[in-house]
C-alpha cells in the first residue's frame, strides 16, 4: 500500500509545525521517498536524534505504508 506525498509531510508539519518540508517520489512508486526537513527544533540536536523525530512523526508507518524514507534534516 503507498503512501501519498501530501500524507507524508502533513504528518511531519503536525509533530513540526515551523518545519520546512520537501517531499520528493523517487521512484514513482509512492512507496519510496526522499524528505528534506528544516526546522528551529532541530538547533542543538543530533543527526540522529533529528531522524528519530521525524521518524516518530510518521507514528509507525515507516516500514509498512511507507516503504524507503531518505531523510536530509538541518536548522535553519
């Protein structure tokens, strides 16, 4: 089952309200994307740490809905 674009940031912008999202379909499949996240929350905070929020943005559909998730995470 795939997972739309707009579903994807949606979910993100609700956990990241100030966030800047990007959302690009790598294979045309909606099941395999890559998300460029920029967000004030993210000052501070570990790559990794940034990835884990994102991640828990998604609220457990990585892996079943939502395939492959290339994340690129920053502050502004």
């Amino acid at each position: 089952m795939a997972m739309p674009a707009n579903e994807i940031e949606a979910l993100i912008r609700s956990a990241l309200p100030d966030a800047q999202v990007t959302i690009e379909d790598l294979a045309g499949d909606g099941d395999h994307y890559a998300a460029t996240v920029v967000s004030e929350s993210f000052r501070g905070v570990s790559r990794v740490r940034q990835h884990q929020i994102v991640y828990a943005a998604l609220q457990g559909r990585m892996g079943g809905e939502l395939h492959a998730l290339a994340l690129q995470t920053s502050a502004p």
